[in-house]
C-alpha cells in the first residue's frame, strides 16, 4: 500500500488518476457527517449498499450489497475519521476485476468545510486506474453527492 503522508494532522494520500467534486449543502457540518455515518443513510445514497465499520481508525469498512443484477462486497480500511471535517478510507470492490491486491484500492476521501451557513463537502476518489474509470467517478460522485445533499438538507 503507498505511504501515508500527514500534512496538518489529517491524512492524505497522493496517487494515479483522481475524481474530485464539490457540492454546497445548506446544512451545519454535523448534519452532513450524520448522513455520510449513518448506515441507513448510506444505504439511501450508496444504492442501497449495507454499511459495516465502527468508524475507528485502522479498523475495515465494508459495503455489501447488489447493483445491476450483481452481488458486490467491497472493503477497505478507515485511515482518518475526524468528525465533522475528514472521512478517508481505503476502497477495493470485486466488481472491479482487479485482484485484491494493495496497489489497487483507491482512496475514498470526504472533506467538510463550513462557510457561514453552508457546508462544502468534497468528494476524492484517488489511484483511479484510467481516465475513462476517472470520469465515470466523477460522474458517479456528483450523484452520489447530490443524494447527500437532499438526504442532509431534509
């Protein structure tokens, strides 16, 4: 697995091909961190994907579930859980055809920042293996966000 650099006390990591998106919610940070933790919630924008983890750090997050007729289990391992700012973790899905190896998770990286009544939440998916897999996570993100952003504001 890459190094893990700390730069201001929150883990980064820098690889490959990367989606980032940003989104305003209308909403304190809490409520969004609520929305991104809660395995209810996940299954709402995570279509329907079954959330297991403790959020501790170094301990594995996993999503089950089935999309498309197929049946998924992807996991990786939380790297930085802070509460209102940083939700990082590391992604492998068997629907990826890649074997589970450490050079081939990504990194799942969920940024809040709160400016006046509004919330940026930025979404960073790195070590994407193509430039067409990076725009199809992008356009997978903005979904995604979209989701949290209604299910937050609500």
């Amino acid at each position: 697995m890459p190094k893990l650099q700390v730069t201001n006390d929150i883990c980064q990591m820098d690889k490959k091909h990367v989606s980032k998106n940003t989104i305003e919610i209308a909403v304190e940070p809490s409520s969004v961190w609520k929305t991104l933790t809660d395995p209810a919630e996940a299954k709402k924008y995570f279509f329907g994907a079954e959330l297991v983890t403790s959020w501790k750090e170094g301990d594995a997050i996993v999503f089950k579930g089935s999309y498309n007729g197929n049946n998924y289990e992807e996991k990786g391992e939380l790297l930085c859980v802070r509460p209102n700012q940083r939700l990082q973790y590391t992604h492998w899905s068997n629907l990826e055809s890649l074997p589970d190896l450490p050079e081939n998770y990504r990194t799942w990286t969920f940024d809040l920042r709160q400016d006046g009544e509004i919330t940026y939440l930025t979404m960073t998916e790195d070590n994407i293996p193509t430039t067409q897999q990076m725009e199809r996570s992008d356009e997978f993100w903005m979904e995604v966000l979209q989701k949290i952003k209604t299910l937050s504001e609500n």
